[in-house]
C-alpha cells in the first residue's frame, strides 16, 4: 500500500492540474529553498560518510553523460533531458516506498551529486554566460551540502532530536514533488509522435544508465562497499527515471523557451510505466522468496 502513495500524489496534482489554482509555483519554492535542503542537511550529517562517495560518482556520471549527448545531438536541452534525471520528486517517494532508508540515503546522495552538475554545467550548457561560480555556491543544494558537512560532529543529537522533522519534510518532499509532477502531467498536450520519440530517448538513456550502474556494481564488489553491493535493485531503478522536472525551469530563465516540456511529461508517463512494471517485479520476487 505504501508503494501506492506516491502515484496517489501524482493523482491529487493531476486533479489539481485541471483547476485554475496555482499551487505549482509555491509548491516548486518550498520544495527547492526549504524542503529538499532540510532533507540534504539531515541525511548528510547523519550519513555523510556512506554518502559522499555516491555524491561525486553521480557528479561524475552526469557529467559524462551530458558530454555525450551533446557530441551526439548538440543540443543542450536535449543533453539535459538525456542526463539530468528526476532522482529527488520521483526516485525518492519510490524507493523509499519499495527498499526503505538505505534507499533513501542513496537516492538523497545522487540527487545532491546531479543537483550540482544541473544547476552549474547544465545551466552554462544553455547559456555560455551563465556559469558562474558565486552563484552555483549560492543554489540551495549547495548550501545545504556546506550546512551538512559542517554538522557532522552533532549528527547523532541531530538524529535524535530532528528525526521528526525529516520524517515530515521527507513526506511533503514526496508528496509535493509528485503533485508537482501530476499538475505538469495535467497540463502539458501530448499525442503519439512525442510518445514515440521520447520513447526511444528513454531506451537511449536507460541503457547508458544501465552501463554505468553496472560499472558502478562492479567497483563496489571489488571495494567491497557495501551500501552499493546490497542495494543493486535500487540502482538498476536509476535507468527507468525520466527527466527532471527542473529542467523547464532552467530553459524558461536562460532560453526563455519550454521546448523541454513536453519531454518531460512523455518521459515522465514512459517512466511511470516501466516503474510500475518494476516494482511488480520486485514485490513478485520477495513473494517468491518468502
């Protein structure tokens, strides 16, 4: 029931999609200045150690794939769809529900590590004036991350005394981001051309996600690091994410276009699709092991 909740919130932001209210703007501000930095803050003073190897391999991966897609296509919004994937809205709420919190302190990692890369390189990818150290070091991420690291040394009485308040910032992180989501989904036209092409973008990306994960398996096996090696279905959840929903906004400030939308919207209901069949998957099988 729990693994449900998630697409219940998207539901609830579908419906409120159809409406004239608009609780997307506020809902995107809370979640970017508030929320996600609480949830980055507590997770990295309480887990950094388990956490930072997985924040630069992310970095890393993104990187990489962002340098490939432009070769490939030299588009830079088409490079972000391509690589900058919506691990926080919807990996988080889903892998919490199916693996639990080991799960979440991977996904928590990951996405610090691809918030990095997409809000410097990706926004210098979409205007070659954009990059700018000052402001990449003023993105909430990256505040949080500084605010984390230097509470390292209180992380068990924050554990203790703030477990709470993550507990209801990590609700409403999945709550708002899949609501979030579902008004996108409400709102965005889509017909059987942008489904058949983004369709085949999720089949390119999920196999050079696949590639790295699998590398990324193979190397914690040999390091023995164990966070990577129990969690492999976790992993493997990474090539069925679409792109993130945040990459809109980027193009709206710096291109002043939403060529991105509809991408996201057809890779987001692709993704729902292939997520659910996955999860059906692994409930089968804890089924079968039971």
């Amino acid at each position: 029931m729990t693994m449900l909740l998630p697409l219940v919130y998207l539901l609830l932001g579908w419906l409120c999609g159809k409406t004239h209210w608009n609780v997307k703007t506020p809902a995107s501000w809370l979640l970017t200045r508030f929320i996600i930095p609480l949830v980055i803050i507590y997770n990295l003073s309480t887990h950094f150690s388990s956490m930072a190897g997985i924040i630069v391999v992310t970095a890393l991966a993104m990187v990489l794939m962002l340098m490939l897609a432009r070769w490939l296509w030299g588009d830079a919004v088409k490079a972000l769809c391509f690589a900058y994937l919506n691990i926080g809205w919807l990996g988080l709420p889903i892998a919490s529900a199916l693996f639990g919190n080991d799960a979440a302190a991977i996904i928590i990692a990951a996405y610090v590590g691809s918030s990095l890369v997409g809000n410097s390189l990706g926004a210098s990818m979409l205007a070659s004036d954009a990059f700018s150290l000052k402001k990449i070091v003023q993105t909430p991420p990256v505040i949080a991350l500084a605010i984390g690291i230097l509470l390292i040394p209180v992380g068990p009485w924050i554990t203790q005394h703030v477990g709470g308040i993550y507990q209801l910032a990590k609700f409403l992180m999945s709550f708002l981001g899949m609501a979030v989501l579902g008004i996108w989904l409400a709102k965005t036209p889509l017909n059987r051309g942008n489904i058949g092409v983004e369709l085949k973008a999720f089949l390119q990306r999920a196999a050079a996600v696949f590639v790295l994960v699998s590398l990324l398996y193979v190397c914690a096996r040999i390091g023995h690091f164990a966070l990577i090696t129990d969690n492999a279905a976790v992993l493997y959840l990474f090539c069925l994410l679409p792109p993130a929903a945040n990459i809109i906004v980027l193009e709206t400030h710096y291109l002043g276009t939403g060529r991105s939308a509809s991408m996201i919207t057809c890779g987001t209901c692709i993704s729902l699709v292939a997520i659910a069949l996955y999860s059906l998957a692994i409930i089968g099988a804890r089924l079968l092991a039971a």
